[in-house]
C-alpha cells in the first residue's frame, strides 16, 4: 500500500484477509512523496475448525554416522571370526594379528590352505557406518503443542499413518521444532529410528526426556 505520511504508514490496516492477523510490516520511503507499506499475514484460515492440519507434510532423512564397532549388533560374530575383544582399560578392540586363510574365504581351499595364516583385514579397525534414518512430520494447528514437548524422549513402536517400520526396531521421539505462524502453530516433529537389530529402550529413553524437562 501506498500512503502520504509516516504516521499513516504506521496505523493503516489492510484488513484482515481470510481472518489471518498481521505478523510485520515493512515501511520504505518513496523519494519525497510517500511511504510504500508491506504488511505480511500468516496463519490458517480454518484455525477455528479442527485442533490439527490435515494437510501434513511426511519426510524420511537417512544418513550414515560412526559407531563404535563393539556396539554392531553382529559383534560377537565378528569378534569370533576375526579374533576381536574389547579391552576395557583401553576402550579398544584388540585384534589378532593374522588370523586363519579360512576364516575369511574357504570356497576352494585345501585344508591346509584354509589353516595358513593371512593379515587380519580388520585390524586397526575401530568404528563401523551406521545408516541412521529419521521420520519427519510438519504440519500446524491451533494450540501450543504440549503433548509433543511431553512426548520427548519416548519410544514408538510405530509410525504415524501406517508407515513401516523395520523387523526389531523402534523409533525414538526427539524435540520439535516450533514456531508461531499468526494465529497457529507450526510443528515439525522427529522420531530417529533405531540401530538394527536392537530397540531404543525405554529406560533409558525417558532418561533423555527427563534431561530435555531441565
């Protein structure tokens, strides 16, 4: 909008469009003539219906994140063939030297073959990558979303939707991200799945809720 004085460019209103209040407003002179006046609105005009948006944003995140080699859940298999063990004043895994030709490949080796002793591949090897994969809603609604800050730190067994969630594993609820739009809520909400072969257990899940309360 265009007005001749300042004052004016700070009291003009431009109505309420779809219901939805003023958020800003910027003001720029115009040479010597006036003021332009950009007022911006946010909001949902059907914040007065139902608590929550349906329209719902879904993402899946993946990525991959150095873990300590003695927490894969096939550990004690690894250990076993490559002569691995945990040393817990060093927190390192000490490995073999050389281990057994047949350990790691016996398909066409003699006997004797197989017991020849070759270079542990694995030795110096300390960490692994583990594919991390997070589950993101976005959407908003009308009230300040106090369930999702308590459900921090909690374990779901399921995805929202009926989205699959893989054999043995569950997810972990971490904090939303939360903004003021207007007259609603913005929510982003973020569950991490778990390593595979193991859970997020809820002992130590609540833990993390308990340190996100403080």
């Amino acid at each position: 909008m265009f007005c001749e004085t300042l004052n004016e460019a700070l009291t003009i209103s431009g109505g309420n469009p779809f219901g939805l209040p003023e958020v800003s407003r910027s003001i720029s002179q115009v040479e010597s003539i006036g003021y332009e006046v950009r007022i911006r609105y946010e909001g949902n005009k059907g914040a007065e219906g139902s608590n929550e948006s349906e329209a719902s944003t879904y993402e899946f995140d993946s990525g991959f994140k150095e873990i300590p080699l003695v927490n894969h859940p096939n550990w004690w298999r690894i250990s076993q063939k490559y002569g691995g063990s945990f040393d817990s004043q060093t927190n390192q895994i000490v490995w073999a030297q050389t281990i057994p030709r047949g350990n790691i490949s016996k398909k066409g080796l003699s006997t004797a073959a197989q017991g020849e002793e070759v270079r542990n591949p694995l030795v110096g090897v300390q960490t692994y990558q583990a594919l991390l994969q997070t589950f993101r809603r976005s959407y908003v609604q009308r009230r300040f979303p106090q369930k999702q800050l308590e459900a921090v730190g909690t374990t779901r067994e399921k995805l929202p939707k009926g989205f699959p969630t893989p054999k043995g594993r569950n997810w972990l609820i971490r904090p939303p991200k939360i903004a003021k739009r207007g007259n609603v809520w913005e929510v982003i909400e973020e569950w991490e799945l778990s390593l595979p072969g193991r859970k997020h257990l809820p002992e130590i899940a609540a833990a993390v809720g308990y340190n996100q309360d403080l």
